[in-house]
C-alpha cells in the first residue's frame, strides 16, 4: 500500500519521489483510498501556516494567502478542473467537441470566470471565518474535496476510454470508496462533531447533484469533471462553515 500511498501523493500534490510520475491504472484507482488522508494533510500544512500568521496579518489578506498556498500545494489540479469543466459542461456544442475543448486548455472566458468565481467566494467565506470553525474549514475542507473525487470516480462511468479519469475509476473499487468514506466520516464527526454532520450531509446534497448532472452533460465524467466536484466541495464545505459559525455563533 506505500506504493499506492506515494501514487496519491505524488498525484495531488507537489511533492514528488518519481520523475515523472508513473501512473499505473490498477495502483492509481486503488490509491483513491488515500486521498482524503493527503487532503487532510494538505489541511494540517495551511492551518499550520493560517495560526502561524494570525497575529501578523488581517483576516482578509490572510485566507488570501492560505487558499494560495493550498492552490499551490496542490498544482492548480482541482482548479484547472474548475476551468476546463466549465467549457464542457456549460457549451452549446456537440458532446465530443465539447470533451476536446476541454483537452485543448485554452478556456476562454467561460473557463476563467468559472475559476475566478470560485477563488473569490472561496476566499470570502474563509474571511467569514474569524475564530469557532475557521480551523475546521481549513483543516478539513482539502480532505472533504479530496473524497468527493473518490465517490464521484466510484459512481460514474468515464466519458473518454483514455485519459487519467478512465484510468483511476477502472482501478476503483468499493474497498477504496468505503474506506475513504468512513475515513472522512469518522474525522469529520469526531472534530467537529453535530455541525461536521451538517456540513458533511450538506456536501452529499452538492456531490449528488454534480454528479447527476455532468453525467447527463457528458455521457459519463472526465478526470477534469472530477477535479472539478474536489473543488466545489472544498469551496462548499468553507461555505458551509461560514453559514454555521454565523448562525450557531
């Protein structure tokens, strides 16, 4: 399983032991079992550098500097998705020009607006956040994202044949799916406890919906429609906290 430990790791992150990376299709699908561990460690590192800095910065620049920092931890790899998903999924093309557009990287305004978008509120929601959930929201929300890939890879059917999409949901089984789910679940639950089940049970409505509708789009997901849901979930989820520290207080 360190293989597949270091796959995930070397897939999500930065960090790299393998140059290039090597991915194979079975160790790849069976390294999604880690991939809430490495978003929570991509967490650990921004609420370490988010309390570091409190005393330093206002509150606005710093959540800048701490969603830059995990956008840069992470390679952009969600945000891309963000990017390229919007060009596919809100086109007006046939189906599989839509797909090549979304191999082609250059977004046009529709892809940059998606992205700007979602860093925006992203951002300000963590701004929202002064004490009560604001480490839970950086702690756990790489990790919520991360796992969100998982279950959509598990249930969903690829819309390319080739591609790291096909190949990480071939190698995805219900071992690795109902392990990180329970993985996600039980930390969830036990650090943030009745408002982690509102925030989990929240984001299970958002994966649900994202899933059903890009299937329907695309005839199935793509590796970048997959990135994509993470970083939906993981803005979701600093959202979420945000609506539960101004309403529970």
């Amino acid at each position: 399983m360190l293989r597949e430990f270091l796959i995930a790791l070397q897939f999500l992150t930065c960090v790299h032991f393998i140059r290039p990376p090597v991915i194979e299709p079975g160790r790849f699908g069976r390294s999604g079992v880690f991939f809430p561990l490495i978003g929570l460690l991509l967490g650990a590192t921004a609420w370490s550098v988010d309390s570091g800095l409190r005393p330093l910065l206002p509150l606005g620049l710093l959540s800048g500097v701490v969603i830059a920092l995990l956008a840069v931890l992470s390679r952009g790899l969600q945000l891309r998705g963000v990017a390229a998903s919007a060009v596919g999924l809100l086109g007006r093309k046939p189906r599989a020009v839509r797909l090549a557009d979304m191999q082609d990287r250059t977004w046009g305004g529709v892809g940059i607006t998606a992205l700007v978008a979602v860093l925006s509120l992203k951002v300000a929601a963590l701004a929202c956040l002064d004490t009560g959930y604001r480490g839970a929201a950086v702690l756990l929300s790489p990790m919520l994202g991360r796992w969100a890939c998982v279950v959509m890879a598990y249930s969903s059917r690829p819309a390319r044949n080739h591609g790291l999409g096909a190949a990480f949901m071939q190698g995805l089984g219900f071992r690795e799916f109902g392990t990180a789910s329970v993985m996600t679940l039980i930390l969830v639950l036990s650090l943030v406890e009745v408002g982690g089940l509102l925030v989990f049970l929240g984001l299970a409505g958002i994966m649900i919906g994202w899933t059903l509708y890009c299937n329907r789009r695309l005839d199935g997901v793509t590796g970048d429609v997959i990135g994509a849901l993470g970083e939906v979930v993981e803005t979701g989820a600093v959202c979420l906290f945000a609506v539960l520290e101004s309403v529970i207080g």
